[in-house]
C-alpha cells in the first residue's frame, strides 16, 4: 500500500525524466512542441478543406497553391521569409508578455501607432542624415513608441489591478483610430490625393541579404529573438517575469516588485511590436496607407500559444504562418474563396489547439486558467481569489 | 424534504427511541493517484451517538466523509442505510438520504445573507421560497436554541456564528446524519464549549453525529464511539464500554498506541496528550529588542479584520507566539512585518532602525524572514524546480548569478543539494517540479529557504498546519533550536495553543486586529490566553 | 441646439445603444454565473449575420430577430462544451470564438451577396400615442421598433430573476462560490451551461438588432468592438441592470454624437467618432478604478476535487 502523503515514486520518475538539463534535452522538449502543434494544425487543415469542398472548391488545389506558391517558389519563399520578420518580433513581444502573465491584446494599436511616426518623420529624417544611422534611429523609434503606448493599460494593471484584455483592448482601437488620423492628417502627403505619407525611397530602406530580395529584418529578428530567448531563460530579470506570470502571489512573497516588472514587461512587449511595424515599413514598403491594418496581433495571439510559449518553438511556426498567410492568399484568390478565409483556418487551429491541450493534460499547458479579478478593482490588490 | 421537515422527523424519532436509524459503510476504498486514502474501511454509525473519526492529518478521514457526503464515490464497497443498499452519486443524493454536512472550510458564499444561502438549491419553482424558508429557519434556530438574523451578510458574522449557521444549513433538510468535519479548528474555547452543548442537544434529538476531528481530547470529550483511523485503514473502533474501562489516562494512552502504532507510544510530547507546561521557557534573554512594532494598523481588505494600533516588541533569541482564532488579523500582520502590505498608521523598528518603507527584499537581506501559511498559493512556484524554489528570494544575488545577470547553475543546484540533505526534503531530485513535492515536504522547503543566509528573525504562520506529527515534531524542534543556539528570534502565529505553550517564551493574543494582552508562558497561561481570546478583560 | 439635432442624438444612441445594452445583459448574466465571454463579438456578427440573411429572404425583420437569437444560441453551444463541460481556458476559447465567426461572417457575406451589400427596408415601428409628442425627445424616443420596448422589459425581468427566483440565486452561487452551490445539490454545469446560452442567445440578438435595424446591411466585422464594449458595460454595470442600461446609452450617446454634430453642420472626421467610445471607456475605467466587486470565482472553471 502506498504510503500516505508522499508523492507517487512513478509520477516523479517520470518527470524527473524530462528534466530541463542540457542541451539535447531542450532540443527534444522543442521537437515535442513542435509534434504537438502538428495535430492541431493538421486538423484544422482537414476541417477547412471539408469547408471548402462543402463550398464547391477542390481543397487539394487549394492546399497545393498554398504550399507551392508560399514555400516551393522561390520568390514565394523569398515573400515568406520578408514577412517572417515583422511576425517573429511580435511573436517575441507576446511571449514576453504572457511570461509575466500579461495579456497584451492590443499589439494592433502599437504596431500601427509605431508605424505612423515612422511613416511620418521617416521621409524628411532620411534625406537629412546617412542612411544606416536614419534606419538605426527609426527602428529606435518604433521601438520606443510601441512601448509608450503600452502605458496606460500597464500603469493600470501595475498600480491598481485592472484587467489588461480590456485596456489594452480599447487602446488598439484608439491607437487605429489615431494612426489613421495621424496619417489623413499631419503626416498625410501632399505630392498626390491618396491619403498616405510621404515615401522613403526604395534604396534608403533597409539594405537586403546579398544575393537575395530579402532585407536583413529578418536577421535582426533573428537575433532578437535569441536574445529574448537568453534572457527569458538564463537571467535573473527572465527569472523574476516567469515567476510573476506563473504565481504573482508568490512573485510579492519573494520579493519581486511586482509593479516594476508588469511596468516593464508590458513596455517591453509593445516595443517588440512597434519594432516589428517599424521592420515592416523600413524593410518593404517606406510608407503607409490610410486605413492600413494587416491584423497580425490577433494572429499571432493563436501562434504563440500554439508554440506554447516557447521562443525557439515559434520560429518554425510562425513560418508556416507565413506560406499559409502570403501562399494561401494566392491560393484563395485562385480557388475564389475571400481572403478571410485565413481567418477561419486560424481559428480552428487555435480551437483545435486547445482540445487537444485539454485531451492530454486537463489543462492548458499546465497553467491555471487565468482568474479574473476585475476590470475594476481595489486599489493595490493584486492576488486574484482564490475558491 | 421541507426545512420544516427536520422537526417533524425529530418530533417522530423522539416518540419512538428505540428505532434507530443506522448506517453501515462496508470496505469502503477510495485511491488517488500515488495514494490510498481510504483501504477497505467499514465502520457503523447509529443514531443517537456521537461517532468521533479519530486519526492525524493525512488518515483518510475527511476522505472517508466525502463520499458519504456524495462529494466522491468509492472505487469500492458498499452504504448500507437501515439495512438498504444505497448510492450516493452526488450531494443532493445525500441529501435526499438524510446526510448533513458541515465541511472543514465554509461552504457559505460571504456576500450573500444568511436566509439566501439557507435557500440555495432548496425551491422548486420560479420565486425564492422566502416566507416558508424565514418560518422554518425560526423553528429550527429556536429547537437548538440559537439566534440567527436572516437578513445579516453572512461574510460580515463572527466564524462561530456563520458555523452555527452551517449546521443549520446541513440539517435544513430533515438530515438524520450530521457530519462536523473538524469544526473547531476556527473556534475559541468557549465556542468549543457551545458547540459541545450543541452536539449533546442534537444527540438527545435522536441524530447521529460524525465528529471528524485529530484532536484526541475532543474525540475522548465527545464521543460516545471512537473510530480510530491510521494511513487509510481502521485501526481500531472503541464502543462506549472500552471508553469506560480504565481511567482516562490509560485511555489516552492506548489511543495514542492505535494512532501511530505501538512502536511510537512514547511519543511523550505529541501535543494532544501534553498537559500545560510548567514554566519550561524561564530562559535567559537579552533585553535588547530585535523586533519592534508600535501603533501598527493594516487596512482590512475584502473579508478581512485588519490590524488596529498593534504595539509589540520581540527580544533577540526570544519566541513570541501570537494566539488567536483564525481570521483575526494574523495573515494582515505577518505581512506587514514581511514587507508584503503597506502600514496605514505606525512604524516597525528592526535591530533598531526604522524599517516602515523597507521592500520585502530589503527586509529579507536584513534577516527578517517570513514562513507563509499559504505554500502552494504563495510560498513556492510549482512549475519551477526545487533548487530554483529554494533560490527564489535571491534572484540576481552572487554566486548565484553572475554579475552580468547570468545564472549559475550548478551552483544553485549544489546549494539546493544541501539543504535538501540537511532539511530532509522527500524529493527525487532538485530538478524536479517543485509542485509535486507533499505538504509536509512542501513546508520543509519553505523553511529551508526562509532559514538559510543567516536569519536573524522569522515570522512564522501556521507553520505545522495540516501536517503530520513527525513533520510537526522536526519542525518546533528546529524552531527552538535556532532560538536557543544561534538566537534566530521568532513571531509564532498558531491558531494551535498547544503548540503555543510548547515553544513560546511569551504569547500575545490577537482578536479583532488588536493585541488584548500578552502573557507569559507559566502554568496558567491557557486560561489566560483562552480568556483573552474572546476580548479579554471586557 | 435644434430639434433635429436632439432627434439625431437621441435616435442615434439608442440605434448605437442597443446592441450594447443586449450585449451587456447577456455579459451580466454571463458573469455572474462565473463566465467570461471574450467572443461575444463572435456571437453578435453570427447572429447579426443569420439574423440579416433571414430577415432578407422572409420579408420580414421579426423573423430576423428570431434567427439571430437562435444564430447566438448556437454560437454560445462552443463556449458551453469547451469551457463549462469541459474546462477549457475561457479566455483562449473566447478568442477562438471571435476569430471563428469574423471568419465564418466574412467569408458567407463574400460567397452569397459578393461585392453587394442588399439593403434591407425600413422596420416596423411602434408610436406610443401621447408620449412620441413631446418635444424635443418625443419622436425619437417614443416610436421605436417593438424590440426596444421589449428590452427594456427584459432590463426589468433580469432584475427580478436574478434577485427573487431560484434560478437567480443558483446563477450567483455559481459565480460567487460554485461549491456552495454544489453542496446544496444543484448542478454547477448545468446552471452555467444555461447561463452560457442565454448570454449567446442576447448577444445574437443584439447583433441581429445592428444589422437589421442599425445599419440595414451587414458588413463583415460591422460590430467593430461593440462586443468589447458590451463586456465593459457589463463589468461597470456590476450585476445591476439597470446600470447595464444607463451605460449602455451612454455609449450609445458617444456613437451618436458625431453624427449628430455633423447634422448640424459641425464637421468631424469619421476616426474622431470612431475614438470616442473607447477614449470614453478608458476614461471611465481610469475614474472608477478603485471599485470594484465581481464574482469571486470569474472565469474559473469549477472542479470537483476527486472526480
């Protein structure tokens, strides 16, 4: 008979198993992410083409355009690495967020605000100084933008508890709203009547990869990413943030300071993402449209989560985003379905993604579900009820 | 059955005392993953008798409860209810069947008042069954002789009252069968002593009571029967012949021999079977105050008392036991020694200097440690490894981080290898996740933490809650052993007075937020303390 | 300021109120019962585009209204297995809701109309005599469509539910301390579920009611965070009602008095009116940041231990 109060000795074997020491070890626990994040994309992919054979289209068609114009083409493979750039850094941003338990819904706001001042200071900035420090300093800037406009929602949360998916939420539409008054207005162009900004020529943008259309974003992605990674795992600062994000209470207990690390965190999460705007612009287009708003924050939301959080997990993934978003949208527009049709596959990939989270473990990655205190809470509170 | 169905069936079990109602559980085993809680237990409970389920934390007694409540079923045996093969699939079958309940930890929801909480799951139909529920709650309250306002926010009523209500509640149905699952650990002496009364009423009524309780002088005190259980298994049943036959020492003495086996009958200082203590601390203490706090007050947050103008002062090496029953501010003010909450009003003094708007971690670097009673919910990260766990309040320090922010491993990890050696953590590894570790092993890696890098002061709360006794015993002995020797004075708050007694030089007591006195650790003091703990010289 | 502008404000907030004031009675039910419901949204393009599909083909706007309740009913079913039975993270599950009918809407709107927009005709309106005559605030207020009297009632009758009946109380338990209301026997599932469906079934109607009657069209995404603002409502609204409807129309009146401005001449870019609700929901979230109480245990799914 088992002895009362003690821990099951083939439970603890088991996850003694899979410790988290060197380096093939995290290599394997990567592969097993990535295996996992396989069932429910493939699912997803069964049930949308059941949906597009439901709708009249051949589904195999749809699939092989998506893949071969996305990933087997070479300028649809150099496409999906220029938009792995941006994704990536905003993927970085999420993750570094979710790490301290912040839900940072309104990426779209940051993103866009960012590139609006880009778009707007941009042009003059460029023909005034030399091109390499203009981009160091735009980049800068979106960087710093992005983080400004986390703010309010952040010092919300830090100071009084209140519930971020809804601040940040409002803030996205506000930071929309703004970006496209910003561009209609005081940075709109005067050189023709559509309503953009002004251009930064094409070879003052960001220089690409010899031998390739691919501007070197992707290499300072890239890099942000491993740093991100290094210090989410092997810092104290990383240490601190986990902690938060799995136990806040504990977080306080320890000492912590909880307002500084949500502050930060939350700053540090918008900036990535301004910075993934400012990539955008400074490496593909130099300048931005009214009414402009590809989406991806909502996008990303579901990669993340799908690569469970882990840094080094979202780099194969957000590749496949990428074929399925710039190879699918050639493959919609040759089957004849609506662009949104992207939209549908994510969401069942996500729904997908947490059935098959539950079937295993009974929970999501094996956090606790998120308990809401309030959107409106006592001041200084910040452990959520318990029951 | 109707609320007002529990008096008519007494009125009906009284007329007639010698049918009585009786129920059987038969085998009854009930396995967790890696534990047996319950292994083939059978026992019988019978009307008009008080039954006490006897056993240390961690028997399978409250187990044992639940799927006679209805809230687990048993993987195997059988309930038996007058001879009758029953299934208690759910609470409300339970109910139906006649089994109340008064679980350990409140089952009233705090904002809502007390005839809405009595009324919950109880009408059929649209409108709130309010008039018949306030006439049945009249009768009810006057048969066992207390007083209830419906219309009082529960949440707002002292832990006393809202139990009462509880019993209330558990017998609302009609219930022949009442279950108390450890009901007195929130209560002071003289609530114990009205819940007895209340007990010996109900008895008289003709219900069967189950008493569930680790205290051997509650179940000696209480109860007609005795069911002793040990590691999921019924050890032995004491009828009421065998609970006469000796004098109540030798009793005592065998229970305990039932409890942990015959090889640790000379447990001598098991706190049940412990008389006060005479005068044991009489230590010699430096005057010089390590710890002071003067006209501290907390704000009370949602269902909580708060603190109000506390004056304490803590000598160094000395152990100073804060009694009290639970929910009386002790939570407010060990974390406002720890740094964990602001001070509306006061200020704290450590080793001399001011302290008041010290953080947590300034405070820990100090030596000011804090033992939290909540393990799970704030002492520990249960997806992060033991050795990070016992690292966790010196992130970014030497040498466990480079000065660059870098960790170091390895040397976290040996760190962590020594303190599991040498406070004896039951883990596979200090790799492992930290949220597997059990209670007992959980609270040791606690203290490992809170007591290494020179402590030189500790707030512990409830620091030996819910474990088992030899856990309990290592830890007080530690407790003492580095007030003795390496002067590492203490705040012991305990809702535990025999712990109290056993440990402490001094002891304060606090009731509403505030200290109504403190007392020395002479004979005596219990009474004392006991007296002070429903307002003292009011 | 003249008539026409008190007409324009006042239509204006109720047309802009309403979706927001369904949505936000189906978000109070939601959350006391213990749930948060992240996609509403889903569910008001789902039932606003059923509900304007139907309305289209039947001639006839009650028939809309119908299917769009019966449309979030559905939607809601998602919520309802994943999150109460089955214990899913309702915040995950609330975003794969939203994204799921943004598509779902979107992509149905493209395949059946293409680049059309078939406009529906005008709704029957219901005149209370006497009362649609004063001045000022009399037409605009008192002859609406019977669904605004209607809700209003139902403002009413969530009121009284959630305070005198059983239901109401079994639905408080559950948000407040859902084992308390296990103890006593009732099914925390099954009055969550219930609570679920309802919340789908009046956030579908809302949307309905933005389609139909509010714009006459449905655009793919139309509700452009009106399911977000609903949520707020709801959470500001505290469990009352009655608060739900006040700030329901306040907003409303955000939305309303761009245009209302513009009627008059006063001329302000689409993006300002666009900002306005939210700029006014950050406001107020900011001012009424120290208050607080929600149910104690929101968006946490209930388990009972051992089983």
């Amino acid at each position: 008979m088992a002895e009362v109060l003690e821990i099951s000795e083939p439970e603890a074997v088991r996850r003694e198993a899979v410790a988290r020491r060197g380096f093939l070890n995290r290599m394997r626990r990567g592969g097993g992410v990535l295996g996992q994040a396989l069932v429910p994309i493939v699912l997803a992919m069964i049930v949308t083409g059941l949906i597009l054979a439901i709708m009249g289209k051949n589904p195999f068609t749809f699939y092989d355009q998506m893949f071969s114009s996305g990933l087997f083409n070479w300028q649809g493979f150099e496409q999906t690495i220029i938009r792995m750039a941006p994704l990536l850094l905003m993927g970085a941003g999420l993750i570094v967020a979710f790490t301290a338990g912040i839900w940072n819904i309104g990426g779209d706001g940051q993103f866009l605000m960012a590139v609006a001042i880009v778009c707007g200071i941009g042009p003059s900035l460029m023909s005034a100084v030399p091109r390499a420090l203009g981009l160091i300093i735009l980049l800068v800037v979106s960087f710093v933008v992005g983080g400004l406009w986390t703010l309010l929602p952040a010092f919300l949360k830090a100071r009084y508890a209140l519930n971020e998916i809804i601040t940040s939420l409002m803030m996205a539409f506000i930071g929309i709203s703004l970006a496209d008054l910003l561009i209609k207005g005081p940075f709109r162009t005067h050189l023709n009547t559509v309503p953009q900004t002004n251009v930064i020529p094409f070879q003052k943008l960001l220089p690409a990869i010899p031998g390739t259309n691919i501007h070197i974003g992707i290499l300072l992605a890239l890099v942000v990413v491993g740093v991100i990674y290094w210090a989410m795992t092997r810092t104290g600062f990383g240490l601190r943030m986990r902690v938060l994000g799995a136990n806040p209470r504990a977080a306080v207990h320890s000492g912590i300071s909880v307002f500084k690390m949500t502050m930060v965190g939350f700053f540090l999460s918008g900036a990535l993402i301004g910075l993934a705007g400012g990539t955008e612009i400074l490496g593909v287009w130099g300048y931005v449209r009214a009414d402009w708003n590809p989406g991806w924050g909502f996008v990303m939301f579901a990669i993340v989560f799908l690569a469970r959080l882990n840094m080094l997990a979202c780099i194969p993934i957000v590749g496949f985003l990428a074929v399925v978003q710039l190879g699918g949208h050639t493959a919609a527009q040759n089957v004849g379905v609506p662009d949104d049709f992207i939209l549908l596959f994510v969401a069942l990939i996500l729904l997908f993604m947490a059935v098959t989270d539950l079937l295993r473990t009974g929970r999501l990655f094996g956090r606790k579900p998120k308990e809401i205190v309030s959107v409106v809470t006592t001041a200084g509170r910040l452990e959520a009820t318990d029951d | 059955m109707t609320p007002l169905g529990v008096v008519e069936s007494v009125a009906a079990v009284s007329a007639e005392p010698a049918a009585t109602s009786a129920i059987e559980l038969i085998g009854i085993t009930k396995a967790f993953p890696g534990v047996v809680a319950n292994d083939d237990v059978s026992l019988r409970i019978s009307c008009g008798e008080v039954h006490c389920l006897l056993g240390e934390n961690g028997a399978g007694k409250s187990t044992l409860m639940n799927v006679l409540s209805g809230m687990y079923q048993a993987d195997s045996g059988q309930i038996k209810i007058d001879d009758q093969v029953v299934e208690i699939d759910s609470p409300k079958r339970a109910l139906e069947l006649g089994i109340g309940t008064v679980y350990q930890h409140s089952t009233l929801i705090p904002v809502m008042t007390v005839i809405e909480n009595l009324m919950l799951g109880m009408g059929s139909g649209v409108r709130l069954p309010l008039k018949t529920s306030l006439a049945g709650l009249q009768k009810l309250a006057s048969s066992l002789g207390i007083e209830v306002d419906p219309f009082a926010v529960t949440g707002r009523l002292a832990l006393g009252q809202q139990q009462q209500i509880e019993i209330v509640k558990a017998l609302w149905h009609g219930s022949k069968f009442l279950i108390l699952d450890e009901p007195t650990s929130m209560l002071t002496p003289q609530g114990i002593a009205e819940l007895g009364e209340l007990i010996k009423q109900l008895k008289a009524q003709g219900l069967a009571i189950v008493f569930i309780t680790h205290k051997l002088r509650e179940a000696l005190d209480l109860g007609d029967r005795i069911s002793i259980l040990r590691r999921g298994r019924l050890v032995a049943a004491l009828g009421p012949d065998e609970l006469r036959a000796g004098s109540r020492e030798e009793i005592q003495g065998k229970i305990i021999g039932l409890m942990f086996g015959q090889e640790k009958a000379q447990l001598a200082d098991v706190a049940e079977i412990r008389d006060e203590l005479t005068g044991r601390r009489g230590r010699q203490l430096k005057t010089a105050p390590i710890l002071e706090i003067e006209g501290v007050s907390v704000e009370p947050r949602r269902g909580e008392v708060g603190v109000h103008d506390v004056s304490l002062a803590v000598k160094t090496g000395e152990i100073m036991g804060v009694a009290g029953v639970d929910g009386n501010g002790q939570r407010e003010l060990a974390e406002a020694i720890a740094g964990q909450r602001h001070i509306a009003g006061g200020h704290i003094k450590f080793l001399g200097h001011p302290i008041t708007h010290l953080s947590v971690a300034k405070r820990q670097q100090l030596g000011l440690r804090y033992v939290t009673d909540d393990r799970l919910g704030e002492g520990i990260v249960s997806s992060v490894d033991v050795a990070t766990n016992l690292v966790l309040k010196r992130i970014g320090q030497r040498p466990f981080w480079r000065s660059g922010g870098r960790v170091c491993t390895p040397v976290i990890q040996e760190t962590a290898r020594e303190l599991v050696e040498e406070f004896d953590i039951r883990t596979p590894s200090v790799t492992t996740d930290c949220g597997t570790l059990s209670g007992g092993n959980l609270q040791k890696v606690v203290l490992a933490r809170e007591l290494s890098f020179g402590p030189k002061f500790v707030v512990y709360n409830k620091p030996t809650y819910g474990l088992d006794v030899k856990t309990t015993m290592a830890v007080r002995e530690r407790i003492r052993k580095i007030a003795e020797k390496d002067e590492v004075a203490a705040l012991l708050i305990s809702t535990d007075l025999e712990e109290l007694l056993d440990v402490c030089d001094r002891i304060a007591v606090l009731f509403r937020g505030k200290i109504t006195g403190v007392v020395d650790n002479q004979p005596g003091a219990a009474e004392e303390i006991g007296r002070l703990m429903i307002g003292g010289g009011e | 300021m003249t008539e026409a502008f008190w007409t324009a404000l006042i239509a204006g907030a109720i047309l802009a109120g309403m979706p927001l004031l369904l949505g936000g009675l189906g978000e109070t039910i939601a959350e006391r019962a213990g749930l948060l419901t992240i996609g509403l949204e889903g569910y008001m393009l789902f039932g606003g585009y059923v509900g304007f599909v139907a309305a289209l083909y039947s001639h006839s706007s009650a028939v809309g209204l119908i299917a769009s309740l019966v449309a979030g009913v559905v939607a809601s079913l998602i919520m309802m297995f994943f999150c109460v039975r089955w214990r899913v993270d309702q915040i995950v599950v609330g975003i794969g809701i939203l994204f799921l009918f943004e598509g779902i809407t979107s992509v149905a709107q493209r395949a059946q109309f293409g680049t059309t927009y078939p406009r529906l005709g005008n709704v029957p309106v219901v005149k209370i005599p006497l009362l649609d005559r004063i001045p000022g605030f009399g037409p605009s207020l008192f002859s609406q469509p019977l669904i605004v009297y209607l809700s209003f009632l139902l403002v009413v009758v969530i009121w009284w539910v959630l305070k005198y009946t059983n239901v109401g109380l079994s639905l408080r338990a559950a948000g407040e301390k859902p084992k308390a209301l296990d103890v006593s026997g009732v099914s925390v599932v099954k009055v969550r579920s219930v609570a679920a469906l309802i919340t789908g079934a009046l956030a579908g109607l809302g949307g309905g009611y933005m389609a139909i009657i509010g714009a006459g069209i449905f655009v793919p995404f139309m509700t452009h965070g009106a399911g977000f603002i609903s949520i707020v409502v709801a959470m500001l609204g505290r469990g009352k009602s009655g608060l739900v409807l006040v700030g329901a129309f306040i907003f409303g009146l955000t939305v309303s008095v761009g245009t209302a401005l513009q009627i008059v001449g006063v001329s302000i870019s689409t993006d300002i009116i666009n900002m306005l609700p939210f700029l006014i929901v950050m406001l107020a979230l900011v001012l009424l940041a120290r208050q607080s109480v929600l149910p104690g245990a929101l968006a946490v799914p209930y388990k009972r231990e051992g089983h």
